[in-house]
C-alpha cells in the first residue's frame, strides 16, 4: 500500500487525458429505443446542431440524468475526525483504512478508521533527527495488513528502509544498498511500495534517483535492483501489479504514466503524455494536473487515474471511457486527494469547504459515479472533450490564432509512444473530424466529415481545414474504433483567422494574463488590438490602504498593492515602492497614449477598506493621494471611476453622491484638473436610479455618466428591448435630465457569456450589433467585461479571449467591426421594408449601410444607384467578397449577423424586400393558448415584435394536469389569404427553452386544419420565415410536439442551447409542460400585389 506518493511525485506533472465514456443512452426524440446508437434525434445534436467535442452518444456526458429537483446522489463516507489534521495520503489494508499527514512536529501521523470509517485510532511515527533543521518526505510508505509501516530514513546520512508497528513503534531497519544513482543527498530513495505478489511472495520496492527500483522481503532480505518496471515505481495496483512515471526516451518534455506487471515487467497500460504543454502555443496534447492516484478500474475493467481534474477511466491506450469530474457527487481533488482500491471497493480521499472527507463505493457507485454528466462551460470544455491521453488536435500558434495572411494549419498530434505497448501498436482506431464556422453566418461554413488515422508510435498528421476566410471555426473530433465504427471519445478545437486589416499579433503580447483578466500593460496593448478602445484597471483598496482610519498620506499606502507591481527579484524590495508599484500601470498608460486607447481606473468595489474609509471620513483624502501618485508615475491615465455597482449596494443614490460620488470626483480633480470622471458606474440603466441622482448635483462634479448595460439571460441588445423605440438609452436620457443629459455617456462595463454551443456563437453577432447601435447612440466608450480570461459567475465565461485557449467570435467581430467603422459618420437607420431587419447607414468618403435580422434568415434586394457594377460585402469577422450588380440590384441573404455592404465613391445603397410586405396580419389578434405559464401572457404573441421582455410560456392545465399539446392559436377577423407566416421562439443562449420541433397549421374557410409548415431541428435561428402556396386561413396555430429523452417523456423543444438543444444537468429532465414551449410572436402576411 501507499501513501502520499503522486502528492510527492509532483515534480512530473501529469497531462490529464480525456476521451471515452461508457454512453448513457439519450434516447431520440421521436423513436423508441434502438438495439444501438441513439437514434434520429441525437444524430441531428451532432451534426448541424451538435456541440463540438461530443459526437454521438457522448453528448450523453452533458445531458440531464434526473428531475431538476432531485437531490444528487450522495456518495457514502466520512469526514475525517477533527484533530486528524488534513488528508495527505491514503492507504486501505484488508481491515484498516490509514490517512497519513505530517504532524506539527515534522512527524507523520496516521489516522485509522475501519472500512466503513468507524474511528480506529491514532499514532505517528518518526526518525531520529535534528530537530533544528526542517523534517522532510521520501514520498510514499507502505502499509501491510498487519498494519507494519514501511518508510525512507535518509536523515544524517542513513539509507534505511524502516518498519513501525501500527502504533507507531520503530520495529526494524534494513540498509539500502548504494546504487549507480546514489549520490548521497537524503532525498536520493523515493517511495515505498509493498506488492502482494512478486514472484510468489509480498515484496517491498524502494526507488531512486530516475530509474533505480530496490526490492525487498519483508524481513529484509535484499532482492537486488529490479528492471523493466516503470522509473519511478509510485504505487502498488491490484495484487500483482504497480503504477509509476517513466521517460520518454528522446523526448524531454514527456513522461508515460504506466501500469507493469511486477514480476514480469510486461505493460498493461502505457500512456504518454506532455510536462511542457500549458503554453498556449506548445502545439502539444494535454497536461495532467497532479495526479492523485491510479487504481484497477471497475470489476477490474480498464484502469482509473485520480487528478486534480477528477477521476477517469481509461483504457490500455489512455482512450476514456468515464469521468467523475472534480466537483460532482462530493468529489475535491483540485488541492489534494488520493484514491485507493481494496477487493473491489474504492476510497478516495476527498476535500470540499475545508473538509477533508473520504469517499467509499462499490464498483458499480463508481462506474455510476464515472457517468455523471455535467453542465457545460468555456472552463470544462477542455476536461470533458479530450481525445485521451497523449492525443489531440494542435496548431503551433498562440491562441490557435492565424494572422493573415497566414494560412490555418491544424495537426492531429500523438505523444511519443502513443498506441504502443512493448514497442508494438496496441490500437486500431480513426479519427473522425468535421470543421465548421459561425453557423449564424448567411454563409456558414461545413465541412463534411474527413477521417484519418492516427499516427501510432508518436507524430503529427495534418488536417484537412475548409478554405481560409477571417472568422471562427471549430474542429469536431471523433476517435472512433475501427472495427465497429462505435465512438471512443471525442475533442474540440477551437482555431481563428483573422482579417487582413484586422491583425492580434498575439505571439507578441507581454505578460500579465490571468484567470481574472488581463494586467494593465496587457490589457492596454489587447485593449489596441480588439479594437475595445479601452480597459480598466481595477484597484484593491483594502490591500492598498491598510488602515483606512488614519491620515491619507502616500506613506500609508502600500504601493506593492497596485496591480503588475514590480515587487523585486531575489526577495530583494526595490528602493523606490511607489515607482516599482507603477511599473505594469506606468508601461501600459506610455503604451495607451501611443496606441490611443482609454485607461479607466476603479478604485472601489464594496470592499472592507472602501467603507471603513467612508465611514472613517478619509475616502476623498485616500483618493486623492492615489490619484496624485498616478498624476506622479501615469500621468497620461485620465479616467477615473469611483464605484462598481453602487446601486446594488447604496441605499440610495443621495447616499452614494455624498459619501463616495462627490469626494471622489473633488478629490480627483484636485489632482488632476483635467480628469474625467466616470460617474455612477450602475448595474443595468436603472432610470429611477439616475432620475434621483440627477437630483443631489452629482453632475455637476462628474465629467460623464457611467452604466453597465448587460441584457437578461444573455439575450442580445434587440431581444431585450434596448433598441427599441423608447428603450435603453433612450429610457436612460429621459431620466437624466437636463445637468445630467448634457454629459457623454459610457458603457464601462458589459459584455456577453460565450459558454454552449449557441451562446458561443452569438457572442459575435452581439458584439457586432452592439457596436452598430453604439454608433448610432453616439456612445462614448465601450469597456467591454473583459478582453482575456476565464472568469464568470456559476462557471461561466464573459472574456473575448478565453485564458490560454482560443480567441472567441466576440473577439473577432469586436477586431473586425471596430476597424470598418472607424472615421465614419455615426449610424443612421435606413429603412428596408422587411420585418424583424434593420439597416444603418455609416457614411464616409464613401457609403456603408450594414444589414441584419432579429437571429431570421430572410432574402433582400441591395440596390445601388449610379454607374456601380458591384459592391462588396464584408462580414462581422472581416471576410470579403465582390457582390456584382445587374441593372443597379443583386439579392444577398441576411441573417443575425451582419453583412456590411460597401459602395464605391458616388453610389449610395439601398436595402428593400425580394418580395414586400403588407402589415403584419396577425398584430394585435387576439390569442388563445391551450395552458399559459403564471407569469406569462399569451396576447404578447400578437403584440407586434419579436422581442417582448416575457414571450409565452406554455404551464399546467386549470386542473393542474400537463398540457398533452400545447398550442396557441390566432384567430383572424375574416377569412384572409396568406402566404408567409414568421414564428419566433425565446433565446436559448442562456438558461430557458426555446422552439425546436413544431408544426404550424392554418384554419381553412371551412373550418378544417392544414399544415403549412413542418419545423425540425431549430437551433441557430430564433425567428423562422415560412413560405407556402397562398390559403384563404380563418386562423394560424403552432403547436408542439413529444419526444423522449434518456426514456423520459418530454416536450420536443431546445432545453436551452448548452447540450444542442438536450437538457443541460442545471434543467433536468422530466416530464412538464409548465415553462418550457415557448413562443415570442407569430406574425403573417398576405401575398405581395
């Protein structure tokens, strides 16, 4: 047994492998259970509508298991007894289960409990030593079931391997012969293994240095060096077997976790897998975080590797066939942990809030445990689609990003070593791969599925990519077994081409990435580069004022606390703090002005220092001596912001204007006269926020009006109401009155999530469009939430760049859209005669009028006037083409994401309908629904927009029943002749459900129902136009049909966009209708005169 010994092997971080699991059947939505396969249902998620990384059955593994109010099933255990200290290693004999830790001393203590975690008691053991100097670990030690203790002596010179009793008595030494590897320093042995089995009888195997492995009886009767086990021996697995790291013969930056018979040295599982592979840019297959352990698998099927990330099961080749993530059903490995495995039954050594606790299951609790799927995000994507271990999809570049006009490359990469065993291939399997672009796009970009083969043994085979053209593109990966052509597991990769004019140049970005976002000389140059204009630098008051109750002075602030400060090299502090404090911030204000980007500076957020200083009344003394020190070090820094949110945190806003608001604002112009003060800073607009403060002569102190503007649910700006007539800004301006409305106004801070399948993709599309409206509302600044990182609430993601990974379509479109409309006149509507589209002309030298849809696809005529004989088309992330004009018209696609139309000098464009539309038929009809949600209406249907703040929700029965068809029907006045009918669904880039499957019927002038249009598969449009012969209809109806999913009767919507339209785990799955059909509007029209 072991203890401790992958805690003390850290030194070889391992490359976590994803890959394969056991599918749970997602069963399709409108057939019974197939003999295989998940049926018709499932293969539509995959294809156009599937989530990358997770072809086929293994979209299983972000899919809803149980009822969104049943509890999680709770793993057995125990937490471990207080004055255990905290769990460092894990051992289980056959009556005992030992957690060792280092007691306060130096000492190891061992607490034993029994196997179903009744306490045992207590004892430590030691060595003799100087206590004088620091103890230290030879990693692990062994556990017999006797309970004897086996551990390293290497104090004062000793090579012993020694014996304690349980109670911690010291019973035996036996010296460890010098090897060819034996330097003398006391860490030269590692690790003590016993093994039930090696040549019939226990032994005890010793390591050292790399590749030395002694063996032993247990009565000390030396064996001799053992060879052909892996280089470092780190844990006993089953009885005849052990677990342990090897190198990479000619290869470095690579180590092969593998699993040998002790006795005879042959491979059960070999598995390489990259140490250098965090650089964004290392071109190289996934790292393992810490490994906590590795144990038989199920019933002794395939094998289990405890990580950081959580607890796999792989197979001989590392391919994944479960994963119990980190962070489901009690599992905590992030900090430490360690899984042990006795006659089938496992203990994993878990910790969660602070407590240490240990998990016990059966093999079937783990093989259900290894199931468990999880709700999708930017941050797990890359631990639950992986390839396996020491396999993936590469592309050399930093941020899989390509400058133009560099073309794309994407390699599938194998570690040295990889699908071998004893030197020979031990796999046969393919990969699968589809590439797709932005499938919002009027042109979206597929690619049919390619295959190729591995390369067995370690290497690179390249991909074949579509046609370079700027955007985002994700590379969906299948490794598939060749025989049975069944899915072992599956990768995304994400990859981006920039436009021309449109260049990150991230190779070259200096340091200061983090979780939490970008560092001020980082920020300020992505800042330049994606064209957000600004970013903001985010001081921690408490940490730079430590005593907010004393006189402000620049000797009470401890500069050290500023963000990038130099702190010194060698624990040597710099001479001048306030200088080294403002290293990163003076570098990034030189850089700002250069590149003509705005460094906003926030000095609160509702921290303890913040209001100890308000409440102390040394706030605005405290700001100013901050703000004279930026005028001393960063004096090209300008903008400042006193708050974040105070509406969520201020009583009211009096409060906030005259204990923080006018302070700050005085005390910053006091240092710098020219200062612009950013005023407010509120979540949301909240008009009746601005309306009183207009009131307490804020404005007369601050130099602009600050808002964070996001939407609810992620929706984009349109679906929430903010372009229309009288909203958003409009709202705001009304409120502001007149001292307030005379100051420009700034967004400093909003953006969207990029996490699931949908809201990755709408990313772009609600950038582009917000920085067309922002135009148009003549916004001053725009400091989006946040260029790089990976940081959101509830595991979401907010970024542009996601930390270490991938430049996302916001990313992109905010690079490309920024740049077409510098140095032009703001936006002007344009009208164009098609529902649910807008237009805005941006003119110049010459003409640009950009065109897009509420997320419909719907043909338009561009039309030119002049001599022109064509236009050119550009798109959000830059791409181009030449758009040729026939008699002064062509006809082009719009789509929710826009296409920028340009003109050359002298012609002006025009947008207008292929086919014209009357008024809308059904506006203002009355609606009759067969159930209706509490909080829902179902008149809204009608109500003229595809965007109401609340569409119609389907709900129960008046007798409390499901509604077995939920339907809304319209009645017309008279009988009226029609030909298109539009029908709009609810976003689902968030968190609620929206329109998949449906059919859309018209009432005949003699009373019978016919079906115009049969909806399958709806997932990238929101609002779907219909087409059909022309009918005389007394009334239009949508109705929505059943499927079934995992065997579970459920409606046949999109249960949000996260798992392609299944129901993500936070949904659950069960049978209901209250919530879930949902429709925003229906509208219609009669054919064109």
């Amino acid at each position: 047994m072991r203890r401790g010994g992958w805690l003390a092997a850290g030194a070889a971080t391992v490359a976590v492998v994803a890959v394969t699991a056991t599918a749970i059947a997602v069963w399709p939505r409108h057939d019974p259970p197939a003999a295989s396969g998940l049926g018709p249902r499932s293969s539509s998620v995959t294809a156009e509508t599937g989530v990358c990384g997770f072809p086929g059955p293994l979209i299983s593994q972000i899919v809803a298991d149980r009822p969104s109010d049943a509890e999680e099933a709770q793993t057995r255990g125990w937490d471990l007894e207080v004055d255990g200290g905290g769990g460092q290693g894990i051992a289980v004999t056959a009556d005992s289960v030992i957690i060792s830790h280092e007691g306060d001393d130096g000492e190891t203590v061992n607490v034993r409990y029994d196997h179903a975690g009744t306490y045992l008691g207590t004892s430590s053991y030691d060595f003799e030593r100087d206590r004088s100097q620091p103890a230290h670990t030879n990693g692990a030690a062994a556990v017999a079931d006797d309970g004897t203790i086996w551990a390293i002596d290497s104090y004062e010179g000793r090579r012993l391997l020694t014996a304690f009793s349980q109670d911690g008595r010291h019973s035996a030494d036996y010296p460890v012969p010098a090897s060819a590897e034996t330097t003398g320093h006391p860490l030269d042995l590692h690790d003590v293994i016993l093994v039930d089995d090696l040549e019939g009888s226990p032994a005890l195997l010793v390591g050292e240095g790399e590749h030395t492995i002694h063996a032993f009886r247990q009565d000390g009767t030396y064996l001799g060096e053992r060879t052909g086990l892996p280089d470092a021996v780190q844990a006993p697995f089953g009885r005849t077997s052990v677990a342990g790291m090897s190198a990479v013969p000619g290869d470095e930056g690579a180590l092969s976790l593998q699993v040998a018979d002790a006795s005879t040295g042959a491979l059960l599982l070999q598995v390489p897998f990259r140490t250098d592979g965090e650089d964004a840019a290392a071109g190289t297959t996934p790292t393992i975080q810490g490994i906590r352990g590795v144990a038989p698998g199920p019933d002794g099927d395939g094998f289990l590797l405890a990580s950081a990330t959580g607890i796999e099961w792989l197979d001989a080749a590392g391919i994944r066939r479960g994963l119990w993530t980190d962070g489901a059903a009690g599992l905590d490995l992030w900090e430490t942990g360690g899984l042990a495995e006795h006659d089938g039954t496992y203990w994993v050594l878990t910790r969660g809030d602070g407590v240490d606790r240990v998990l016990t299951l059966t093999s079937d609790e783990m093989r259900s445990a290894l199931t468990i799927p999880s709700a999708l995000n930017a941050s797990n994507e890359p631990i639950l689609a992986r390839l396996g271990v020491g396999i993936g999809a590469v592309t050399h570049r930093e941020f899989d990003h390509f400058d133009a006009p560099d073309e794309p490359a994407v390699f599938l990469r194998t570690e040295t070593g990889w699908g071998q065993r004893q030197g020979a291939p031990d796999v046969s399997v393919d990969v699968r791969y589809t590439v797709r672009g932005d499938p919002l796009s009027p042109s979206p970009v597929l690619q049919e599925e390619r295959t190729v083969e591995p390369p067995i043994g370690g290497g690179e085979t390249p991909l074949e990519l579509p046609e370079a053209r700027p955007g985002a593109y994700e590379v969906s990966l299948a490794l598939v077994d060749r025989g049975s052509g069944a899915i072992l597991s599956g990768s995304c990769l994400r990859y981006s081409v920039g436009a021309e004019d449109a260049p990150l140049d991230l190779a070259e970005l200096p340091d200061g990435a983090d979780w939490g976002g970008a560092g001020p000389l980082r920020g300020a140059q992505l800042a330049a580069t994606l064209g957000v204009g600004s970013h903001r630098i985010q001081l921690d008051f408490s940490s730079l004022v430590p005593d907010p109750a004393a006189t402000p002075s620049a000797d009470g602030v401890d500069w050290f606390a500023l963000p990038g400060s130099d702190t010194g090299e060698d624990g040597v502090e710099p001479t001048d703090p306030e200088a080294a404090g403002f290293a990163d911030i003076a570098a990034a204000a030189a850089l700002a002005r250069r590149e003509g980007v705005d460094l906003v500076v926030q000095v609160g957020r509702s921290g303890e220092g913040e209001w100890a200083a308000i409440d102390a009344g040394t706030w605005g003394g405290w700001v100013g001596v901050i703000a004279e020190a930026f005028e001393r070090n960063a004096p090209e820094i300008t903008l400042w912001s006193a708050w974040n949110e105070p509406n969520a945190v201020f009583e009211t806003p009096s409060d906030f204007a005259t204990l923080a608001e006018i302070p700050f604002a005085d005390a910053v112009h006091a240092a710098n006269p020219d200062a612009i003060v950013l005023g407010g800073n509120t979540l949301g607009f909240d008009p009746e926020w601005w309306r009183d403060s207009a009131e307490t002569g804020v404005c007369s102190h601050i130099d602009a009006v600050a808002v964070h503007p996001y939407t609810g649910w992620n929706r984009s700006w349109e679906e929430e109401g903010f372009a229309a007539d009288g909203g958003g800004y409009a709202e705001l301006r009304a409120a502001l009155g007149e001292d307030c409305g005379r100051l420009p106004i700034w967004d400093t801070e909003s953006g969207w999530t990029s996490d699931g399948a949908a809201a990755y993709w709408a990313q772009g599309s609600d950038v582009a469009r917000k920085l067309l409206w922002y135009s148009h509302e003549r916004i001053a600044g725009w400091t989006y939430f946040y260029s790089e990182g990976g940081w959101g609430e509830n595991g979401l993601s907010w970024s542009l760049i996601q930390d270490g990974s991938y430049v996302k379509p916001g990313g992109l479109a905010f690079a490309s859209v920024s740049r077409l409309l510098a140095d032009r006149d703001p936006g002007e509507l344009v009208a164009t005669g098609i529902p649910f589209a807008y237009a805005m002309r941006f003119s110049g030298r010459t003409d640009m009028v950009a065109a897009w849809t509420d997320e419909m696809r719907v043909d338009a005529v561009v039309t030119a006037d002049g001599a022109a004989e064509a236009l050119t088309i550009v798109d959000q992330y830059g791409a181009r083409q030449t758009l040729p004009l026939r008699d002064g018209r062509a006809e082009i696609t719009l789509a929710g994401s826009p296409r920028f139309i340009l003109a050359p000098a002298g012609t002006t464009i025009g947008i207008e309908p292929v086919e014209a539309f009357g008024d809308d038929l059904l506006e203002a009809r009355h609606v009759t629904a067969s159930s209706t949600h509490v909080d829902a209406d179902p008149q809204i249907v009608t109500s003229g927009t595809v965007n109401p703040y609340r569409p119609w929700r389907s709900g129960r029965l008046a007798d409390g029943g499901l509604d077995e068809t939920p339907t809304v029907e319209v009645a017309l006045d008279a009988p009226t002749t029609l030909d298109r009918i539009a029908v709009a669904t609810g976003n689902i880039v968030c968190c609620e459900a929206g329109l998949r499957d449906y059919t859309v019927s018209v009432r005949t002038a003699d009373g019978q129902w016919r079906v115009v249009a049969e909806q399958k598969d709806q997932f990238w449009d929101r609002v779907v136009l219909f087409s059909f012969e022309p009918v005389v209809a007394t009334a239009v109806r949508v109705e929505v049909p059943w499927t079934r999913v995992r065997g579970i009767r459920v409606l046949d919507v999109n249960f949000t966009g996260f798992a392609g339209g299944l129901p993500p785990p936070f949904m659950g799955l069960q049978t209901e209708t209250d919530y879930v059909a949902t429709i925003a509007a229906i509208s219609a029209w009669a054919p064109a005169p």
